[in-house]
C-alpha cells in the first residue's frame, strides 16, 4: 500500500522512519513522501523521501493512503478531517518495535511510535500520537486527535478527551481524566483530574501528614 505523509517537519520524519522500518518488516506499507506547505521544502528529501508538493495536492499523486504527520493536535485534525472527507484512506502506522495487547483498537490514521507499550482493554481514537516510548496502562479511553509525547505513563482506566496533549515525561495516575483540548504540562504528576480547555503547570512536594518512624509509612 503506497503512502503519502502529510508535513514533512521533524515529526513527519519521525512518522517516515515508522513506515520504512514497517516496509523493512516486510509488511504491505510504501511511503511515497511528503506533502507540506511550506515552499521552502520543495523538492527536498529527508530519509530519502521527497517532498512532492502542497498538502491540498493528494488529490494528484497516486496513492493508496495518507497519514497526517504534523504535531499539533489542532493542525493535524483540520487536515484530517480535510482528508476524510475527500475520502481519503487514513493510514494507522505502528512502529514494529512497539507493544500493542491485540485486543487493542488503534484508530485511523493513528501513529505508534518506538518503545510504546499499550496495554489490554484500551481503545486509542483517531490521528492520534502515541509518542516514543509512552506507555497506556490497561483500561484506557483515548480520544481523537490526542498526543501522548514521549516518556508519558498512563495509570490503568485514564481517559484522555479528544485533542488533549500530555506533555513529556508527565505521569497520570489511574482513573483520572484529562478533559478535551487541554494540555498537561511537560513531567507533570496528574493525580486530580484535568478540566477541558486547561493549560496545567506545577508540582508540588504537598505535605500530607506526619510520617512515623518505626514503619516508615
Ligand atoms: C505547560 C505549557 C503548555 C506551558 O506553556 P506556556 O503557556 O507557553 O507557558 P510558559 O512557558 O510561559 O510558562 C508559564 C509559567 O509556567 C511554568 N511552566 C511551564 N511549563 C511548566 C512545566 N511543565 N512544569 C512546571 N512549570 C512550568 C513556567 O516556568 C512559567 O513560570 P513563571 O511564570 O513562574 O516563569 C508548556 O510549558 C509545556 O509543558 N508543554 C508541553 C510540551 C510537550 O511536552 N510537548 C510534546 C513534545 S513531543
């Protein structure tokens, strides 16, 4: 299946990297190259893929399917709700060295990246990021266009709303909520749920009680 990679900035690279070590698996995927607005990147190549033109020109290179590889969450739903509704194909693209449980939806046009872990009972929604190394603990809800970065850990049952971004490094603990289109901030601790819209900073070291000695509880 032939592939066009909408953007070609840093993290479409990395997306580029997914589908040739997918293609080295000997798996169904070829990526043709990039599609970006930016003029400056024309006729370029990075891993060896082309930038062949403008994101609105899909419509006149031959492919199977797109995958929209641009890091923001609200940039990258406008182009794939764009691309849906000229009925494109979007492409899920799961870097072979991840650790998804079988029983695991991942949703269209979705990018798993290296060293992910996600565990049984989860669901991952559509055009979202699971970036390197994060992992999705058991009984996760994901919502659409969300990106988990690199290094995040999600307790069990986590519901992340749609467009959402946990930052990197952050840790949420089990059965919180991060409400739709807000951001955790980089290595946060969640352990309260998040509001929708929200931009969220701190870590404080909170002083909950006396500790005892003698057990060190
Ligand atoms: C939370 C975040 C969105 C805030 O960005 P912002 O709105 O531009 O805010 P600023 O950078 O102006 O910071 C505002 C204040 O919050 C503090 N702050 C920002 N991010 C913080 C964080 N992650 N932890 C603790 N404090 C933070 C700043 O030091 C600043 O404090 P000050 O006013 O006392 O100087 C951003 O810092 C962040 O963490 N983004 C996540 C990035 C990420 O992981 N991307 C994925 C990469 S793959």
């Amino acid at each position: 299946m032939t592939v066009l990679i909408v953007g070609a900035g840093k993290h479409a690279q990395v997306v580029a990297d997914i589908l040739l070590r997918m293609r080295e698996r000997d798996e169904a995927v070829d990526p043709v190259g990039y599609l970006d607005d930016d003029p400056s990147l024309a006729g370029r190549k990075f891993l060896g893929l082309p930038v062949l033109g403008a994101t609105g020109d899909f419509g006149k290179l031959a492919h199977d399917a797109v995958v929209v590889a641009v890091g923001s969450n609200a940039i990258r739903r406008r182009l794939f709700d764009q691309l849906r509704q000229a009925g494109e194909r979007l492409f899920t693209a799961r870097h072979p060295q991840a650790v998804v449980a079988p029983d695991v939806v991942l949703g269209d046009g979705t990018v798993v990246c290296a060293g992910v872990v996600v565990n049984t009972g989860s669901a991952v929604g559509a055009n979202v990021i699971l970036n390197t190394s994060c992992s999705v603990d058991h009984h996760n809800r994901i919502g659409d266009h969300v990106h988990i970065a690199p290094g995040v850990h999600l307790g069990g049952e986590v519901v992340v709303d749609e467009g959402a971004l946990v930052g990197i490094g952050a840790l949420v603990t089990p059965r919180r909520r991060v409400g739709a289109w807000s951001i955790v901030g980089a290595g946060l601790l969640v352990h309260h749920d998040v509001p929708a819209g929200v931009k969220t900073v701190g870590a404080a070291a909170r002083v909950i009680g006396a500790r005892r000695e003698r057990d060190g509880a």
